[in-house]
C-alpha cells in the first residue's frame, strides 16, 4: 500500500492542485463592461478581452530518508498563487447616430382663402414634415405680386381661385411644364393643354336668390337680369376674380359687344356692390337683394351652419349660357422655385383622395380626379349644361378688367 502511494501520490496531488487552481481562478475573476458611444454610420458591436497572464503552477518534491525500516516521502508543492485580477472586456459599441433629413420649405401663395384651404395645407405639412408658408390673398392682386417680385420672389405654389389667374402666369412665362405624374391624374376638363397647371377642384356659377321668391318668377338665363324689375334687388361683386372670370367667358361666347351691352344694362339696374361672394349669399337670405350672382359652394356653406330653414336658395343656369360656366380653382409651380420637389409633392397631395374628398366633403365643391364621389348637394355635370369653353379661354382677365375700368365699374 505504501509502495502504491508512493508511486501515485504524484497524480493524485496533481489533480487536487489542478481543481484548486481551477476553483480559485473562477470565484476571482470579476468582468466589467466599459462602453463607449462612438458617432458613426453603423452600429458594430465589438467585445476586446484583454488576457490576464496567469502564472505557473511550480510543482517540487523533496524526498526525505529516514533511517530505519520506514521510509518516508514528503512531497511538498509550492504553489504560486495569482492574486486575484480583474479581467476587463471592453466592449466598444459604435453608435450610429442618424442625422434625419431636413424636409426642406414650401412658400405658398394663395388667392383661395385661409378658411377654404387651410386645413388641407396643415394636413400636408404634418404628413410630410415640410416647413410650409402660405401668403392668402386675393387671386390677381397675388398674381400681380409674383411679377412685381421677379426672380427675387420666394414663392413655389401660386394658388388660384380661377382660371384666370392661372393663365395669367402662364402667359407670363412664369409657371413651368408640370410633370405628367401631376397632370395625369386631372380630368381634362380640370386642366390646360399645357400642362402649366392643374386645377385642385370645381366650381359652378349660380343665381343664390331669396327662397321665397317664386320659381316661375325666377331668371332663365344672365339677360333676364336685365330686366327693370329686378332693378335695385341685383348683387355682384366686380372685384371678385370668379365674377371677372365669367365675364371673360361671356366675352368668348357673346362676343365683346354683347358683353359690354350686358355690363350697361346691368349697371342701369343698378346693383349693390359686394367685396365678394358670402356677403351676396346673406344678403339675398336676409332680403336685402334677391339675386346674387355667385359660386355654388357659398350657399351649402351657410345651410350645413344654420340647417334648411336658411333663407337662400341655388339657381343653376340651364340655358348653357356663361351663367352655367364652372370653373376650377387650381395651382402651379413658379418657374423660379427653389424648392420644385416639395412644390410637386404638394400638388400630388392636393390631386390625391384624401384631399378630393375634403374639397367636396367639406367645402362642397367638385372632385377634379375619378373615383371620388360628388357631394349629395351638388347637381352633376349633365345637369348643369356646361358651356363649351376651354379652360385656355378664360385666361383674359386683362381683356374683363380694361372693360371693367371703362365703364367704371372698377377705380
């Protein structure tokens, strides 16, 4: 048996030392993560471990003889004992810190109304991110500002609320060609051959009148207005660029001679004069006019606000006359845009469902794209006996306005 642990206390010693070592290695090493954010495109997670040496184990046997019968062996192992390190892994993280993309701006110039487009263009923005400014105005006094500005104007969008407006930039040299992505998806009759422009919705021309008035009593056509019973009961409004528009298209359909002939005996029934539309709709429910000559649209606003017992009431012309004209409210981009990109996401935004169906949901006018479907309000196409004039024939607005100042109508 001594003979036996004589030859094998060398492997079993050997084996203590090794879980000894192992066990003391394992309770004395301590990790510590250490990370650092580094700002680059890509995140990469690296772990460096930094390898401790460790020491070796000196293993020595001294053997002792004693004399006698008895033979002694002791074996003495010196072991070098590490004094516990700590065992860093730094773990480098590249942090990849995306610089968003600044949308950019778009400057608007409308000659719609804050209160008819304002909300579609916060929709816009909020969709997009794009910093928009908008300058409402009036549509030619807008147009007029835009050439004044030159190439030093900052705007991208000019808005109108006509034709006429529109055609007047463009003849100006002052809107570009629109991409087909843009004017592909207007109706034909929303849009000029050109393509300088699309039109963002329609609008109708009507007689607003007092509901009491009698149906049969009712004009049939824009002559009968002249007729002396009507004198002192009449509304227009010679500012308003929809009420110029239409006189352009009469002067397209009657002939300058007839159009002037018609303005006089107008003037001999002696309108009241109003700064725009909404006022003749209130006043023709209030009973001051009986007749007001309008845009469709004005009418379903005050009903949808004061219910049906609202005292005014829509004529559509069915003689196919100027009185039936409709007319699109539309936009381009300014040839001296800075930001056309933005310009064009606006006007595919404006052309898209959603917002077609704002314009007849809630302003009540006439979606300029298929598929979206006409307020309950409004009478279609067929009913209202459209005239045939282009869109390109009511870009004169000069041609109205110079008659206008003739006959004194405008100071």
């Amino acid at each position: 048996m001594r003979r036996f642990l004589k030859n094998n206390l060398g492997l079993f010693g050997g084996l203590v030392l090794m879980l000894f070592v192992f066990g003391a290695c394992a309770a004395d090493i301590e990790v510590v993560e250490v990370v650092k954010e580094v700002p680059v495109e890509v995140v990469v997670e690296k772990e460096v471990v930094k390898e401790v040496p460790v020491e070796v184990v000196v293993e020595k046997e001294v053997i002792k003889e004693v004399p006698g019968d008895v033979v002694t062996v002791t074996k003495e192992i010196e072991v070098i004992k590490e004094v516990p390190k700590t065992v860093t892994v730094e773990k480098v993280v590249e942090v990849e810190k995306e610089v968003v993309k600044d949308p950019g701006e778009l400057v608007i110039y409308s000659g719609r109304s804050e209160i008819l487009i304002g909300s579609l263009v916060k929709m816009f923005e909020e969709a997009t991110g794009i910093d928009v400014r908008a300058k409402y105005g009036k549509t030619f006094p807008i147009a007029a500002m835009i050439l004044e500005e030159g190439n030093n104007s900052p705007a991208d969008i000019y808005i109108a609320q006509d034709p006429g407006g529109l055609g007047f930039l463009s003849s100006e040299g002052r809107l570009i060609t629109l991409p087909g992505s843009v004017t592909d998806r207007v109706a034909d009759w929303a849009k000029p051959r050109d393509g300088s422009w699309v039109g963002l919705s329609g609008r109708a021309r009507t007689l607003v009148h007092t509901a009491s008035i009698n149906e049969s009593e009712l004009p049939a056509s824009l002559e009968d207005l002249t007729d002396p019973k009507w004198k002192g009961k009449l509304g227009w409004a010679p500012t308003n660029s929809s009420f110029q528009t239409m006189i352009t298209g009469m002067r397209v359909l009657w002939g300058e001679e007839k159009t002037r002939a018609w303005l006089q005996d107008m003037l001999a029934n002696e309108p009241i004069i109003y700064p725009k539309n909404t006022p003749q709709v209130a006043a023709a429910a209030a009973g001051e006019i009986s007749i007001g000559l309008v845009n469709h649209y004005y009418l379903h606003r005050f009903v949808s606000e004061h219910g049906d017992g609202f005292n005014a009431r829509n004529r559509y012309l069915s003689d196919g006359g100027p009185g039936s004209l409709v007319m699109v409210a539309g936009a381009g981009i300014l040839d001296t845009s800075e930001n056309k990109t933005n310009a064009e996401k606006f006007l595919m935004f404006m052309t898209s469902k959603v917002a077609q169906q704002y314009f007849t949901g809630q302003i009540y006018e006439y979606p300029v794209v298929d598929g979206v479907k006409t307020h309950k309000f409004l009478p279609s196409f067929d009913e209202l006996q459209m005239p045939d004039v282009t869109i390109e024939d009511l870009a004169d607005l000069k041609g109205t306005q110079k008659i206008f100042l003739d006959l004194g109508m405008l100071d």
